[in-house]
C-alpha cells in the first residue's frame, strides 16, 4: 500500500468511527431497524452528520444531508451500513445521495436484507458515484448483530444471560436469589433488555421470582417516552400460566405477553423474527431452560455476571446440563471482560 492509500485509509477510518459513534445514538430506539450513522465530509471537515432514531422516521442519511444542507455538493459521505434503495416508510436513501451531490460514498458494510442486498451500492455506482466498501465492517457490524443475522438466516441472535455466585449457584435451595450480584451489573443488564425485542424466560421463573423483565433504567441517555420495552415470552408447556389483569405475577398482567407451550425453540424463534420482527433476543431464565438453549446450540453469545460469594452446593446451578466426559464438554472464547463494581461481567460466545 502506498503512502497515499495508507493515508486515506486513515482518515476513512476515522471518519467511519465518527459514523458509528453517531449510529450508537439510537442503539436502544431503532428496531426493529438497524442503528446506522452517517458523517458527511467535506475538505477533511464534518459538515453534516445524523443517525436513524426510530422505525418510520428519516434515516441517517437524510438527517446528515440535511445537516450539510449546501455543503454536501462534491462531499464524501461516510454510512455504517448500505444506503437502502427501496422505497418503505420512508424513501429510498441511496436516491437521497445521488441528488446531493456527493461524489463519493464510503459505506460499512452491505446490508443482507433481501431488499437491499447491494442494490443500493450498484446504484450508487451506476450514477457515476465513487464508492467503497468495508471499512470498519467489523465494528460497525457489531452495533446490528441481530437485525443482520435475522436478514441473513430468518433466526435471531440470541444472547443468555446468567447471573452466577463464583461457585456457579445462581439461587438458594429455597429459590433466594436477590441479589446476587451489584447494582452496577443490574443496571448493566438493562442495556442488554433495552436492545432486545423479545426476552425470554421459564414459567417457573415466574412463579418462583415474579420479575418485571423491563427496561427501568434512567441512564440509557434516552427519555422514558422513548423506551422500547421488550416483548416477553415465557415457556410455558404445562400450561401454569396465563394473561390476566388481577395476576400476582407481573408479566401476567401484561396483554402482549407471549405463552409458547410447545417444545421447539427454533420454531419459537423462527417465529419470533417471521411474525413479531423480534432479531435480539434476551434469555433470562433457570438452569432448566438456560440448559436447553445451550445443548441445542441456540447461544450466539452467553454473557456471565459472577459474583464475588460462594452459595455452596446446595444452592442451585447455572445451567442444568450433563455432559458424560470431558468431550462432550460446552467450551466457550472469551470475547471481553468488564468489572461493575464488585462483580465481573464475562462475555462469551460458543466454540
């Protein structure tokens, strides 16, 4: 690479990680959209910039056209995932370009969506447009890991979340189980159900914990008007459960509670991405049910909150599986590490 190319790549990739950093802004208000952040850059300066806040409003390509207002003509503009090409609730992003001038597109990564899948790049570039792919890819990837795994194979990316005492008890004999672990992890823990669609738990869970499974939380940096509370599903085959208003248990009384008493998992999520658009979704259950969405390979990623305590082995597992010797063993890579306040938080994906 020479010393030019090396000194654009540069400066992509530093005007792609301000797109991203705009994309963030609606991490938690999008879906069933994708988060996307656009930059426009003029001369080496930010001139217009702008993110998607919610399905049904402008995306982030117009906001920062917008923003450019004049400024766009002969710009570069920076997009953290293909401009859309098809026309839905809003017009097509790719044509927004095209009419503003802008000599050159640097895009992310390309979107799988049926309706998009480099439809808008070729238009781009049939327009006479300059247009390159795949800088900070990764990065700006990991912002829609499950809008674009829903897009690419019908099923959700699906994380399960633990909470667990250093000997892997995650409750009491009797059931006791808050709290294990600190405020600072809980309030972790609703940023995992604000990007979620859909959480999932078990009726004993219910019975046992009566949990709300919503986003609560003051520190997302968005208004309580703006939260998208997951849709919960509870596993339910024996049927214990069912919606009513006068309910002792909380997700009872909701009227968009989900009660899947069938055995399939990946019927429930196949449906979960087909009928609700639900592409995140959050497991927070017993070892029971944790168990079986590992030992059915459902687990795109399994994230640990360990506590600093010992529970003793009367108290209950983290997960309810019986592998008979060590190769049949659930291995897992380490993808990061984080300490909230006394506890840490282990994230990981399947081997």
């Amino acid at each position: 690479m020479s010393n030019l190319d090396h000194s654009q790549n540069a400066k992509d990739r530093y005007f792609m990680m301000l797109a991203i950093e705009q994309a963030k802004l609606g991490l938690y208000t999008t879906r069933p959209n994708p988060a996307v952040g656009c930059v426009i850059v003029q001369a080496e300066e930010v001139v217009g910039q702008g993110f998607h806040p919610k399905a049904g409003q402008p995306h982030a390509e117009v906001f920062a056209l917008k923003d450019a207002g004049i400024r766009a003509v002969g710009a570069t503009a920076y997009v953290t995932l293909e401009p859309c090409s098809h026309t839905g609730r809003t017009p097509p992003c790719a044509k927004a370009l095209l009419e503003s001038g802008v000599i050159r597109v640097v895009v992310a990564g390309l979107d799988p969506n049926p309706q998009v899948a480099g439809r808008g790049v070729r238009l781009l570039q049939e327009a006479g447009i300059e247009v390159t792919v795949g800088i900070l890819s990764a990065q700006a990837e990991a912002l829609n890991k499950g809008f674009l795994k829903a897009m690419r194979t019908q099923m959700p990316y699906v994380r399960l979340k633990i909470a667990t005492s250093l000997d892997g008890r995650t409750a009491m004999a009797t059931g006791e189980s808050k709290w294990i672990t600190g405020s600072s992890a809980r309030e972790d823990v609703q940023k995992l159900r604000a990007q979620s669609g859909a959480i999932i738990t078990g009726s004993e869970t219910v019975i046992v914990d009566n949990p709300q499974l919503n986003v609560r939380s003051s520190q997302l940096g968005i208004t309580p008007e703006q939260i998208l509370h997951p849709k919960v599903v509870i596993l339910d085959r024996r049927g214990r459960l069912q919606h009513n208003l006068q309910s002792d248990y909380q997700l009872c009384r909701r009227i968009d509670t989900l009660y899947w008493r069938e055995e399939g998992l990946v019927e429930l999520l196949k449906s979960l991405v087909s009928e609700y658009h639900c592409y995140d979704v959050l497991v927070e259950a017993g070892a029971s049910v944790a168990g079986s969405f590992l030992e059915q390979q459902l687990v795109d990623e399994l994230i640990v909150y360990q506590a600093p305590c010992l529970l003793g082995q009367q108290a209950r597992a983290m997960v309810d599986i019986n592998p008979l010797s060590l190769a049949q063993q659930l291995r897992f890579t380490i993808q990061g590490h984080e300490q909230f306040g006394s506890d840490l938080k282990l994230t990981l994906s399947p081997i």
